[in-house]
C-alpha cells in the first residue's frame, strides 16, 4: 500500500463529526458504512450476513461482533446524514 501524501485531503466525516483525512481508517469505515446504507435493504442484508454458495458475507469473514457493530454505524449514519 502506498504511503499518504504529506498533507494528505481532509473531508467532513459524518460519523467522526469532522473533518478527517481521506487516507484514515476512519474515512474508509465511514465509506464503507455509506456504501452499505446505500443498498437496498435486501441487499445490505446479503453483504453482511452472506448468502448460501453465492456469497460469503460479511460476518463469514469478520465475525458477528463486526456485522452487529456495522449495523448500528449503518443506523447511526442514517440518523446523522438526514439531519
């Protein structure tokens, strides 16, 4: 993986509630969380939990803890971007 710019672009994160540099783990948790608030729930629903032979899922490779913690950020992010 390349290593950041010396001053490296910084954007308002939702979630963090400032701004952020787009290379943190934050800025990459927030987009992740973006995307899956973004798909239709039926689909959000296949990405976490996975789908028998066809898709691994999330919490096949991470853990349930890792999709029940996504879950909340996905609402919190909700909440907080239609404000």
């Amino acid at each position: 993986m390349p290593f950041p710019p010396d001053n490296p672009p910084r954007v308002f994160s939702v979630l963090a509630g400032r701004e952020v540099s787009t290379w943190s783990e934050e800025w990459q948790h927030e987009c992740e969380v973006r995307f899956l608030a973004g798909l239709p729930l039926t689909k959000r629903n296949q990405v976490l939990d996975g789908v028998k032979d066809e898709l691994r899922g999330i919490r096949n490779i991470r853990g349930d803890a890792a999709v029940v913690r996504l879950r909340a950020e996905i609402d919190r992010y909700a909440t907080l971007a239609n404000h």
